[in-house]
C-alpha cells in the first residue's frame, strides 16, 4: 500500500483541527468558502504550510470553477511560497512544487515549470520519478538533448524504469536511431509502468519496426488500437474528432466537394504551366522533404498555403493557381491541411505513414506523370495517378508512395476539411 504522505509539522499538528474544518469544506466542492477558511489560517498563522498549501488547493480550484489563468497563476505563487516556509515536511514540498509545475504547464509556462522540476530534482536526487518528469519538461520544449541525459541518467540508477524507457526509445527515434530505439520503446511498453500507454508509443514502435522490415509492427498497431488510442490497425492519427466517416479512399461525389474537384481537373495544365515555370525559374522555391519519410529519392516541395494561411510570397510566382483556389474556403481555410505542389524524383520511396489528424482529405491532381512506375498504397489497395484527374484519400490511413519510373512526377496536392466536420468544429479546431 502506498503510505499516506505526512502534510503536518509540528505545528500544524496543534492547529489539526481548524485545517480539518477549512479542507472539509474544499472536499465538499465550497470552494470559495473554503479559500475565505485558509486565507484567514494564513493572516492567523503565516508560519504554518499546511495552511498555505491549503489556500493554494482553494485558488486552483477555483481557478478551475471560473476558468481564471490569473486566479490559477495565484494559485502558482501560493503554492511556492509553501516551499519557503521553515519546517515544511518533505511530502508537502513535493506536492507543492510537483502541481506547481503541472499548473505553470497548463498555463504553457514551459521555461517556468522547468525551473520548478530542476529545484524539484535538486531536493530529491534519488527519486527517479522527479527526473522522469523533468525529462518530460525538457521535451516539451523541445530540448531533446538535456532529455536524453535525463534518462540515460535514470536508467542507469533504474534499468526496468519503463517510463524512463518509452522517453528514451522516443528521442532516439527522433535521431533517426530507428535500430536503437526499438528495445527501448517495447520494454517499455510491455512494462506497463503509469505513463507507458501513450499512443505516440506504440506509433513510433510500429513505425520504427516497419522501417526495418519487421512484420512484427502490426501486432503493436492492433495492440495500439485495442486500447483505444487508433481508430483501426491502418488509420493511426493522434488528433481526432470521433465518429467522422472513415475510408482509405474517397470519389468526389462522397466529400460534396464536387465544385473544388471540378475545378482543378478543368484547370490542371493551367496550375501544371504555373508550376513548370516555378521549377525551372527558382529550384530553390521547392524545399526537400523535411519529415524524414524517405526511405530514399528526392522529393521537394512547393506550399501555397499552410494551416489556413496564405503564403503571400509564393503565390506571387503562381497567381493564377492562387487565385482559382480562394473560391474554396474547405480548402483555403483548412487549417489542419496544406496546398502545395509535389516533385518526386526516379528512384524514390516514401516509408509507409500516416498523417496527424483524421479532420483533413488530401486531394492529388495529376500534372506531370510518367507513362508508369509511379504508385500510390493508401491501406490495402495501389492507385496510380493521372494527369488531369484528382485521386482522393484520407491520409490519416496507412499509405506509401514508389516513384520507379524514368523522370519526375509533379502532382498538386489540396488538404480540405473533412467534409463531415461542422462550421463550429472547422472555426475552432486548433492548427496542426
């Protein structure tokens, strides 16, 4: 059993009663007489830290009740005043300063949480849980080095630390150690250890096995889906809306984006002359693929619009494709899409993937395609593409691109809202 934190000093222990009476009231949801009880322990006893943690539970809860970030970030300050206090027992120092840097990470206070995680590591070196957290501090602003000395550190006092594992498998995964990472990322989930099960893990395990041939990845992807964290084996998007019609493939007619469809057949040499020209002018227009999805090959990029927003500057060199596409907000406005043209060069691979969000179709039109060689597997099934025609699939499906043919292949590819989503959902979904 885990033993129940000491949250008494001495002192408080004299006062046990009137902090009893004031945290009845918190755990019986008052919370604003609650806060009105601890305030007035406080002014009574400045010196006592159960009464100051106290007050610092009553403004977060509060802070809750009125969605305040200004009562939260008081709540903040409280609760690291409780750490300057004399004679503050250890168990309250760590929930003070540990919901302290979860509160300054809600608020997306990522450099000040940090802080707090170090000062918490400083005072309980040996608990590897703190460093396991401060890890996790780093990664969430992207310091991916100080991570990984973080859980080499942890791995060393604890070898079996599957959280410490998952991490560590997961930023060598990010270094493109794609052999290394693989023991990591399945000890650690197999460990079962509390914040193993994420999705990202078993994401990253089965694309790290995928890219070293190894069948095995499947069993992680339906293991993934079994807890919930995949819709299925093949579609594996982490930022969903639930109960949104699911198939790798899509006709024109299935999205009610006919117009768009229409559109971009009609006018395909005009957006293929635009883009030719940018091509041959400014190479330096088309930026490689920078996702690390190439097994081999060059592919490069040209975008005209990216989450919702317009690249004035691009479309300069392309007007008249820009202009054709501001008549289609579902794609102009989709901000969890990109429109942008795609050059893949003979001799490339594109590793099986999937997208981020289930929200989006990806439309492909045709512009400059070889006779053959060039083929597209979204799930279970190849398609080809066509110049002039627009293919249609969901890319939060499974899918891989092989470019074996004798020249390049440019095609233009349009994100647009998954047309199930609502008018409320498509102004408030967050940008991917």
């Amino acid at each position: 059993k885990k033993k129940k934190p000491k949250l008494l000093n001495k002192f408080d222990k004299t006062i046990k009663a009137e902090l009893d009476a004031a945290e009845k009231l918190r755990k019986k949801g008052k919370v604003e007489e609650a806060l009105r009880a601890f305030e007035a322990l406080v002014n009574q006893y400045p010196q006592s830290p159960r009464a100051r943690y106290g007050k610092a539970q009553s403004e977060d809860d509060l802070a809750e009740k009125m969605r305040s970030n200004e009562m939260l970030q008081q709540a903040i300050n409280t609760y690291d005043e409780v750490v300057s206090l004399p004679n503050v027992p250890s168990d309250l120092i760590k929930l003070s300063l540990k919901r302290e840097a979860d509160r300054q990470q809600f608020l997306g206070r990522m450099r000040g949480s940090l802080l707090t995680l170090q000062k918490l590591v400083q005072l309980f070196p040996s608990e590897t849980s703190f460093k396991n957290d401060l890890g996790v501090g780093y990664l969430l602003i992207g310091d991916n080095s100080n991570a990984k000395k973080v859980y080499e550190e942890v791995l060393s006092l604890a070898p079996n630390d599957g959280f410490a594992k998952v991490h560590y498998g997961f930023i060598l995964k990010a270094e493109n150690k794609i052999a290394e990472s693989i023991p990591y990322l399945q000890e650690g989930l197999e460990s079962g250890d509390p914040g193993t099960d994420d999705g990202r893990f078993y994401f990253h395990l089965g694309d790290a096995l995928q890219r070293m041939g190894d069948k095995e990845a499947y069993k992680w992807y339906e293991l993934g889906y079994q807890r919930g964290h995949f819709a299925s084996v093949w579609q594996r998007s982490l930022y969903n809306v639930k109960g949104l019609k699911a198939q790798p493939w899509w006709t024109a007619r299935e999205t009610g984006y006919t117009e768009l469809v229409k559109s971009l057949e009609k006018n395909w040499k005009l957006i293929r002359d635009e883009g030719l020209a940018v091509m041959d002018k400014k190479r330096s227009l088309f930026l490689p693929e920078d996702e690390n999805l190439r097994e081999k090959g060059d592919w490069s990029q040209f975008t005209l619009w990216q989450q919702g927003r317009k690249n004035e500057n691009a479309c300069k060199s392309v007007p008249k494709t820009c202009a054709l596409l501001e008549r289609f907000p579902e794609a102009t406005g989709c901000r969890r899409g990109q429109i942008k043209y795609s050059i893949m060069h003979p001799g490339t691979h594109v590793w099986p993937h999937t997208g981020p969000t289930n929200c989006r179709l990806r439309m492909h039109l045709g512009l400059v395609i070889p006779k053959e060689g060039c083929r597209i597997r979204c799930a279970q099934e190849n398609r080809e593409w066509e110049e002039g025609k627009v293919l249609i699939f969901d890319d939060s499906f499974e899918h891989e691109v092989w470019q074996d043919a004798g020249s390049y292949r440019l095609i233009f590819i349009v994100d647009v809202w998954h047309p199930e989503l609502t008018a409320q959902q498509r102004r408030t979904l967050p940008a991917i």
